[in-house]
C-alpha cells in the first residue's frame, strides 16, 4: 500500500512539472532548434512503427558511445535482431545515426508518464531492455517488468552522492531497483551502493566499464594535426567545456601564451546549444578566434579555435599536445570520459571534480596516466608538461598499460544480453 501511495506522488508530481518540461525544451531550443522537435516521441504520442527484440536506452553521448560497441557485437552475434535505440538528448540521436546509421531503429524515450510507457512497450514489444549506466525511471521499469521485458542496467555507475540521494526515497526506489533483472556494474563500489538501495546481490555483476573498451579510431593523427593545424606549437585541447569553465581556461592559456606566443587553444563546449555563448565570451574577450563550423583554414594568427560542430571530438583530442577534459573543474559538474584522450596517446589533465568517473580517474592517476589540476594551476602545468617531453611520453605509456589492463567488460556484458535474449527467445516459445 505504501509503495503504491510513493508511486501515485511520483505520478502527481511528475504531471504537475510536465509543462516545466515543455518549457525547458523550447528553452534550450534558442540555441539548439532540435530540442524543439519530435515533440510527440516526447510526450509519448509516437509508437515506433514497428517491434523490436532489443531496446537500448542510452540518455546522451557519453552513453550513446558506449553503447555503440555492445550494440554492434550483439547484432554481429545475431544478425537479424532488430533494435531500437532510445535517447533523451538530441546530441546522442545524433550518435545513434551517425555511428549505427540504418542497423538500428532511433527515438526519443516517452517521458515516464505510465498511459505513455505502457503503450509504447506494448506496440514495442521488447524482449530484452537494456539500460545504460544509471537512467532509471519508475513506471518505465515498473510497466515493463510487469509485461515480461527482462531489464538489464549495463555499465553501472553510481557515486556515493547519489545513492545518498537515492536513499531518500527507499518506497519509490527500492520496488524500481527491484524490478532489475541483472546489473552490471562498472565496480565494486557502484555494486554495494546498488546492494544498498536493494538490488538482491545475486542479481549484480562486476563486469568493469565497457569505456576501456573503446577502439582506437583508424586515423592518422599526425596526418590529421599536419592538415588542420600546421605549424603550430603547441596545441592544448580543452574538452567538454561548461559555463564558468571556458573563462578560467582562457585566464590560464593568456598566461601560457606569454612563454608560448604561438600556442592554440582549441575550445570545445559540451553543449551545443553554449556555442553562440562561448563565441560571444571569445569576441568581447578580444581573442583571436575562428569558428569550426565556418569551414576555413586556421589562420596564423588565430589564438582559439573554437570547435561548434557534432561528432569531432577525437579529432579534436587527436591534434593536442595536451588534453584537459573539462565538466571538472567546478564542483556541481562531475566530469567526463578521460578515457577518450587517454586511448588516443594524449597526455591528459582533469580537475579534481571526477565525481562521474571517479573509480576510473583514481586507476589513471595511480597509474600515472592522468593528472588532476586546479584552475589556477592549469598554466604552470602545461609548461610543466611542454619542458618535459620525457614526462609527457610516461603518462602516455601509462595510459596503454591502463587500457590493457582493464579491457574485457564488452565481452562480459554481451554475454549478459544474448544469455538474456536466449532465455526470452525460449520463454517466449513455450506452449501455453
């Protein structure tokens, strides 16, 4: 009775702040027009035209990437399954077309209204949900348990903040864990904090994170640094920018310039919808600036280069001296995947605000293939790292040696999807 007065809360509160959602959506649409369509998939109105055996959450890029590897080797396992890859951010129904293309089916997932769900799992009719890292919404994993779908959480992460967080609310989130039929966790301390919160310890696996995973792209970096950014040295690369961020970035890079006049900072926000900000930010700061998007070749002169495109962002790592991943140097963002660097052979900063990937920064920084800077500090520390170039060739040998230690969690967590679509191939045959 008590979990069904927490779940009919949710569902109050979760129509009172539906047109806050609206809203926020035509929002960010200023900037990025995107958000503003296919409303419909949004609200629920929309039902894939037809079923799919495998659906696949994956909320943003970071997830969709991840994703992308465990997708592709299922379906080279069973060629004729169809799949459905579902998305909450424009920039990851991007990465599904761009690096799955056709092979799979695409949309946005219906907000967790339970009129919605039910009919979307219903026309759907998934045997195996598999959701990525921690997107878990009540009456989605409630309906679906309910219509037979077996539901596995892939590359679990959890922080301890979050379980905290989760925590709070044990009769809305302790029945949703339940319905999980299988975790596979990143580590052993996103698998406790799981267990914690009530997910029956038999049910979840260590399997490590499937980012360590990630293959090496075919292209030349040499090649690709020669035609983009001739002649230029050094090239720091600040990724995945946040707002506050991009300003304590230029302050250390105006510092830098002074001992190296013919240094360029490539810029790259995170969001798409900050790249009018941050041109704006560069132009009233006097900067000497081009845009990506503007297709011309990088002037002599140009001081940043400020990357305002989709789906360039191992090129953009590829062509640094030096990478700082950004999102981590404010305390409220988290981080993000310094994987990314790291598997390209780019020595790699961070700040110390990893919150999102915290297991896999402290393996890089004992490794000696990461190091966590503040803002004040990110000057002195790219010269640092510009004199030595000894130093800077460690921390790449580091981070190989990390990557090939760590590798093998694709391979375990395909075998947790076909294992799964095996059992509801079989389930499903049965006579009734």
């Amino acid at each position: 009775m008590i979990r069904w007065i927490y779940r009919q809360i949710y569902n109050v509160a979760l129509n009172l702040l539906l047109p806050v959602a609206l809203l926020r959506l035509w929002w960010r649409g200023r900037h990025a027009p995107a958000y503003r369509q296919r409303i419909g998939e949004r609200m629920g109105w929309y039902v894939p035209p037809h079923p799919c055996a495998l659906w696949v959450h994956a909320v943003s890029v970071g997830e969709t990437v991840a994703a992308v590897p465990l997708i592709q080797a299922v379906l080279q396992s069973q060629p004729h399954l169809t799949v459905m890859v579902t998305n909450t951010t424009p920039t990851g129904a991007e990465r599904v077309r761009t690096l799955l293309g056709a092979t799979v089916a695409q949309a946005y997932l219906p907000w967790d209204r339970p009129a919605a769900v039910k009919r979307w799992i219903r026309h759907l009719k998934p045997q195996v949900l598999v959701i990525m890292e921690t997107e878990l919404w009540p009456n989605l994993l409630a309906i679906a348990q309910a219509e037979g779908v077996w539901i596995i959480l892939a590359n679990a992460r959890l922080s301890a903040r979050s379980a905290q967080g989760y925590g709070r609310w044990p009769g809305l989130v302790r029945p949703m864990l339940h319905c999980l039929h299988q975790v596979a966790a990143q580590d052993a301390a996103t698998a406790e904090r799981l267990q914690w919160l009530g997910v029956p310890a038999e049910r979840i696996a260590v399997t490590g994170s499937l980012k360590f995973d990630a293959q090496r792209p075919a292209f030349d970096r040499q090649q690709l640094r020669e035609q983009r950014t001739p002649g230029r040295f050094p090239v720091v690369v600040a990724g995945s920018t946040h707002a506050g961020e991009e300003s304590l970035i230029l302050q250390a890079f105006t510092d830098f310039r002074r001992h190296y006049p013919q240094a360029l900072l490539i810029l790259v926000p995170r969001h798409p919808e900050r790249f009018a900000e941050v041109t704006q930010l560069l132009q009233s700061g006097g900067w000497s600036m081009q845009r990506r998007s503007d297709a011309e070749t990088l002037r002599s002169d140009t001081a940043v280069w400020l990357g305002d495109t989709m789906g360039e962002m191992l090129l953009w790592y590829a062509m640094a001296d030096i990478a700082l991943v950004a999102g981590s140097l404010r305390q409220e963002l988290g981080g993000h995947n310094m994987l990314e660097p790291v598997l390209l052979g780019v020595p790699t900063l961070s700040g110390h605000y990893v919150l999102n990937f915290q297991t896999i920064a402290e393996i890089l920084v004992q490794a000696g293939a990461l190091r966590l800077v503040e803002a004040g500090d990110l000057s002195s520390v790219w010269q640092e790292l510009m004199q030595r170039p000894a130093l800077r060739q460690a921390m790449v040998q580091a981070g190989e040696q990390v990557l090939s230690a760590n590798r093998g969690a694709l391979q375990r967590q395909v075998a947790l999807v076909l294992h799964a679509l095996a059992r509801t191939q079989r389930t499903t045959a049965l006579p009734t």
